[in-house]
C-alpha cells in the first residue's frame, strides 16, 4: 500500500515513485472485472506550498468476461493519472480512492475478447469464434411470434 508522509517530502523537488497495489485491498466491486496481477503504480511526486502532486501511469493487467461470446480473456490496461491533493492539515495522503476510481472510470463498459467477436448463435448457442452452425444458413427467424402480433390498420 502506498502512503506518502508529506513531511519527507523537500519543497519543489520530483521524487520518483513506485508501488503495487494487491488486488483484494482494490475492492472493485465488479464480479466480471478481476486482476490477473497486481496494479502497479509508476510516476513522480512532487511537493509544493500547499498541495501534493503525484503523475504517472498505472498498469495492471485484467480479466474479464466478453459481452458478445460470453468467454473469459485478459487484457492490458494502461492509464496515465495526475493527481493534486490539498496538503494543509494532512500529514500523509493515501491515493487508494483515486486508483479506485481511476479503474471503475477506464473499464469498458462492454468487454470484447476480440475486435471481430462473433458471439453466440442466437439459435443453438454455439460461440461463432470456434464453431460454424446451419442457423443462420436454415433461414430460421428468432421472432416469427413478432409477424402475427401485428396490430391491423383500422379504416
């Protein structure tokens, strides 16, 4: 966990800065969207009059399910943060809500496992990534029920 006590801290002066984050003190509250790593923290802090700045990037690696053939994959993720805390009356800052909310804010909202994922057959429920399926071909239609509830015209 990475706390920063601000008095260590000399005026002006960019500091490097490295630190994971294991992924249960994280608590993302996601049950599709879990870390195949540790959320790792890489930048610069900074301290100045009254504020505390601390940019960089953090990498992580995540796990999730795709919206469209329902598999499980991982991918990267890379966000660049800058962040600028009020100093006065603090001795430490804690930035564990900011790497909370940078996470929540940058998941997609619709996870693909690929760019061109084909799904689910709508009909037998095969995953069209892997298997082909005569559903489409038979000229079967999901909602031939829709046709006959069609209001008629009144004159």
């Amino acid at each position: 966990m990475l706390k920063f006590l601000i008095s260590e801290y000399k005026e002006g002066l960019r500091v490097p800065v490295e630190a994971e984050y294991d992924p249960p003190k994280i608590e993302v509250e996601f049950p599709d969207f879990r870390f195949s790593v540790p959320v790792r923290l890489e930048g610069f802090a900074e301290k100045n009059a009254n504020t505390f700045r601390f940019t960089g990037v953090l990498t992580t690696r995540i796990r999730q399910t795709c919206g469209r053939c329902l598999r499980e994959s991982e991918a990267d993720m890379r966000e660049d943060f800058d962040w600028i805390y009020e100093t006065e009356g603090k001795e430490t800052i804690d930035p564990l809500d900011n790497v909370r909310e940078l996470l929540i804010f940058n998941r997609p909202l619709v996870y693909l496992c690929q760019e061109n994922c084909r799904g689910l057959c709508p009909v037998c429920g095969k995953n069209l990534n892997e298997n082909t399926c005569k559903c489409r071909q038979s000229g079967y239609h999901s909602f031939p029920v829709i046709k006959k509830l069609k209001p008629k015209k009144e004159s």
